[in-house]
C-alpha cells in the first residue's frame, strides 16, 4: 500500500513576504500531512496535493475533504477520477 503525503494550504494571506497555512497533524501509520505555505497559484487555497499521486484538489471544502479521504486515500481512486497534475 502506498503512504500518501497530504500538502495542505488554506487561502493565503502574504504578510511582510510571508506565506500562512493552517495548522494540520500529522500521525502514522496513515497519510502524513504538513501545512504549507502557498503553492501558487494562490486563488486556489484552500488546497490538498496528495504525493506521490501528484493530485491537487483546489478549493477543498469539507464535503470535499471528505471524499478526498474516503475516495482517494481509502480506496485509491481519485475523486471524480482526477488526473495528477503533471498529466495535464
């Protein structure tokens, strides 16, 4: 089974040149998650990239956020058969 790595960034507010992303945990043996600062571009946020899948789910939401969870990390489909990033 593959470890994902969850990539969480909310909509941005650049302070002084500084990105903020709210705080996400992190536990094993599950996904990992790490809160980052802006992915560019950054009308996107809030946003879930999932590695190595190279999947980026913009303006997640909590109904989407769940399907990420359910669809994507549980049964390795990606919501709505979404192509990684690169693919397109």
């Amino acid at each position: 089974m593959t470890r994902h790595v969850l990539l969480v960034a909310r909509a941005v507010t650049h302070t002084a040149g500084h990105d903020t992303a709210a705080g996400v945990g992190h536990r094993a043996p599950g996904p990992a998650a790490g809160a980052t600062g802006c992915l560019f571009p950054c009308n996107l946020g809030p946003l879930v990239v999932v590695h190595p899948d190279d999947i980026w789910y913009p303006h997640v939401d909590t109904t989407l956020a769940r399907r990420i969870a359910d669809d994507h990390l549980r049964a390795g489909c990606p919501v709505d058969g979404r192509p990684a990033r690169s693919g397109t």
